[in-house]
C-alpha cells in the first residue's frame, strides 16, 4: 500500500477540552459510540485525555483484531483495574502463561463435565423457587446473581455456599462498583489513594479471599476429586496437569474469576431474558409450550437441554439485545494495517456487540425480538463476528459453554412453573459497567402457571 494512499489515523471528533472526550463516553458510552460510528463511519479515533482510542464498529475488521492479527493485541490497560480483584485470572492474563492456565482449566468445561453440572443446577433453581409465593414480587436481578453464585459453588466448587453467598455477592458488588472508573485516564493510580470507595473495594477483596481460600484449604483436607475446578487446579499442584503446578494464589484468581462471571455476567444475561419474555407475550407462550410438551411439568434432566431449542433461540436472541459485554477492549502491541488507515502501538481498540448486534445492516429489524430470526441468522455464513457476546478468537469466554447450558437449564427450569411479569411503571435503563446491568435492577411480580 502507498503511503499517499494511507492516513495514519482514522477520522473522529475533536475537542479542546484537556480530559478529551472522556465525559461524553462516562455519562452516556453505548449513545457516545452509536453516535461517532454514525457520524465517522466504521473505524472512529477519539482520546480520553492522553489516551488514544478506535471503535471498530464492522465484522470484517473485529475479525482482524479478535483472530487473524490477535498476536498484535492483549487486554492491556483497559483490566488493569479488574486485575486489582482478580489478579492473574483468565479474564486478565496474557501470553504464555493465559495458555497454560486455560489447558489446566479446559476439562472443567469439556461436554460431560457440562452435563454432569445440570443435577446441581436444578437442585439450585428448586430451592430458590420453594422461597416463592404467588403474586410475591422480586429483583429479577438479585434473584438471577443468588442462583447465578449458589449454581458455581456447586457445580464448579463442589459447595454448598448458601450462608456465604449474601457475603461473597456483597463483597463482588462492592469490588466491582469501582470498575465504572475504568475509562478515567489513570485509573489505576486511583486504588493507590485511600479514598473511602478504595478503602472499600481492599476490605471487600480481603474478605473474598478469606472465603476463597477457605474453600480451597478445605478441600485439600479431605482430598475429594470430583473433576470440578477446584480438583483440577489442586492436582496441577502436584504436576499432573501440564508438567507443573499452580501455586494457591493463581488457584485463588482463577477461582473468583469464574465467580465473577457467575455474578455478573449469567446472571445479567438471565435478568434480561425475562424482561423480554415479559414484554414479548407471544414468546412467552410458545416457550411454555416447549417446555409443557418436553418436560410435562418436571424439571429438566441431562438430556433435555438439547431438545429444548426454542429455549436456547430466546436465551441466545436475549443476548443479542442485551450483550452483557457490550464493549470488548484491545491494546496495541505494535503499530497495526487496518482497512487504510495505521494505528500506533498502544492505542486501544473498542469493539462493541451491543453495536453490531443492533445494526441493521447485520439484523433486519434489529430492536425487534425475534427468537427464530436469531437462530436463522446464528447459522449464516457471516454470523461469527455479527454475533459475539462472548468475544470471538483464541481469547473468547472458555466458560461459554457453561454460560449457555446454565442459561437454558435456568430458563427452562424456572418457566415450567411460573410466569414472570415486569412490574408496572419500574424503570428500565442501561447501566454498562463491566458488563450491560440494569440501572434499577428488575422488579417484576411472579405468577405461578396453573
């Protein structure tokens, strides 16, 4: 390629202002990244103070960030403040050691480990559904985080967490709360200041680890090995997986990784599901159907989740319209080719599914739910990067798997039995931190099915 025929940046707004447009994406980031894509098309440069950032808003070029050039691009800056909580974790560890740790953790999630999960899952959601009352209203939210958090003690832990989990779920939301700063330039300097909310967030991750080591010291005692998580990462210690061994802090940060992701991000997923159940009658009742006339008024079993596909279109058309990673950072290593532009190492590369997947060059009718257009569109030839609530490449969620099994067991589980309806006037706004929460959590009133 020429250099007169290459701009080193792509176009984007501009501002005066020292912070940038720093502000802007802070009060309104899904609106401020809808709006420059609109107004400068598909790849979009802007700072936020000192740093320099790209939207990338096509397929075509996440693919070349999220797979083809991936060697180019790590987490980076963006979760060094998650790495605070979690540490060395799969959600933010890079290169080698990133691969180690997912073989170490890959059979924890291999087909009939996911199976074997689904008892457990049910035993959850039928306890969780003995405290319901009819007419009784709930936070859909704090409902779906509680099953979320009990369902990974269990199945990934091998424990029952029951009295710890109104503690492990506080101490997440209060850990986590400070991820909104995430966008600030230096961020990171800001857990260094003994500011109240950082006092907070360190009391909050002692006592996480206090529990998390616990559970991890308990279960060295009575040397069970159940081929959960915990199993498989206790006998790494001893060099029988992969030639070497994690020590009890790597054991630690992966452990509140995957609990965090029970936390937020299937439980959010979950949240949202029965908002747009809620609002979408007609989807409602043709999933009741499938579920009358698959499980005739019994929990699922291990061999239902594969016969439950209109259960599976309405999760996977949720996550469509509510991502719960709606935006998925990169970090340049080196100076990188995309479309005609070059863009230096360092700059930070924001991809956003929520944006993708509500374009209607990729979704005909985008806002619209629409389980089996989903499912159409889910096997098209171009769907793997028009569709990516998981991230895409060799860094995508190792826990998909999980994420999708729990959800379709959870939804079918919970829907056999009741109908579950948003209550009037609750508002319902976005909230992106980490991931797509709602503002005002999901107050919505149970109906048990006759």
């Amino acid at each position: 390629m020429s250099a007169e025929n290459t701009s080193k940046l792509p176009p984007g707004p501009q501002t005066r202002l020292p912070l940038g447009h720093l502000f802007s994406f802070r009060r309104d980031s899904i609106g401020f990244l809808k709006k420059i894509a609109n107004e400068y098309g598909d790849i979009v440069h802007f700072k936020m103070g000192p740093i320099r950032i790209v939207l990338l808003n096509h397929p075509d070029f996440i693919k070349e960030v999220l797979t083809t050039q991936h060697h180019n691009f790590i987490k980076g800056r963006p979760l060094e403040m998650a790495k605070q909580l979690l540490g060395e974790g799969l959600l933010t560890s890079e290169g080698e050691f990133h691969k180690r740790q997912s073989r170490i953790i890959q059979p924890a999630f291999h087909r009939n480990m996911l199976e074997s999960y689904v008892p457990a899952m049910t035993r959850c959601v039928a306890q969780m559904m003995n405290k319901w009352e009819d007419g009784m209203k709930v936070d859909m939210k704090d409902e779906m985080t509680k099953i979320s958090t009990a369902i990974a003690g269990m199945t990934l832990f091998n424990a029952d967490i029951e009295q710890e989990a109104p503690e492990i779920i506080q101490a997440l939301d209060t850990a986590t709360s400070l991820f909104g700063r995430i966008s600030l330039p230096f961020s990171e300097w800001l857990l260094k200041v003994p500011v109240p909310g950082t006092l907070k967030f360190y009391r909050a991750k002692k006592r996480l680890d206090e529990i998390i080591h616990r559970m991890i010291n308990e279960r060295r005692r009575n040397k069970m090995d159940n081929g959960d998580l915990i199993s498989l990462l206790l006998r790494s210690q001893n060099g029988k997986v992969d030639g070497g061994g994690m020590s009890d802090q790597q054991i630690r940060d992966e452990a509140i990784t995957l609990f965090l992701t029970a936390f937020d991000t299937t439980s959010t997923a979950l949240t949202w599901t029965w908002y747009l159940l809620s609002q979408n009658p007609e989807a409602e009742l043709e999933l009741h159907e499938e579920l009358d006339r698959v499980l005739n008024g019994r929990l699922p079993t291990v061999e239902d989740p594969g016969q439950l596909k209109y259960t599976r279109m309405v999760f996977g058309e949720s996550m469509r319209i509510y991502p719960p990673s709606y935006v998925i950072p990169r970090q340049a290593l080196e100076d990188f080719t995309i479309d005609k532009y070059i863009v230096p190492r360092g700059t930070i590369i924001l991809m956003s599914p929520y944006l993708i997947h509500h374009d209607s060059r990729f979704y005909t009718d985008p806002e619209k739910f629409n389980p089996y257009a989903w499912e159409k569109h889910s096997h098209g030839q171009n769907s793997k990067y028009e569709y990516f609530p998981f991230s895409r490449g060799p860094r995508s969620c190792i826990g998909e798997p999980f994420a999708w099994i729990q959800g379709i067991v959870v939804l079918a589980s919970i829907a056999q039995f009741w109908r579950i309806k948003l209550v009037p006037g609750h508002p319902v706004e976005l909230l992106p931190l980490i991931n797509l929460r709602p503002k005002h959590g999901m107050m919505m009133t149970l109906h048990r099915r006759k």
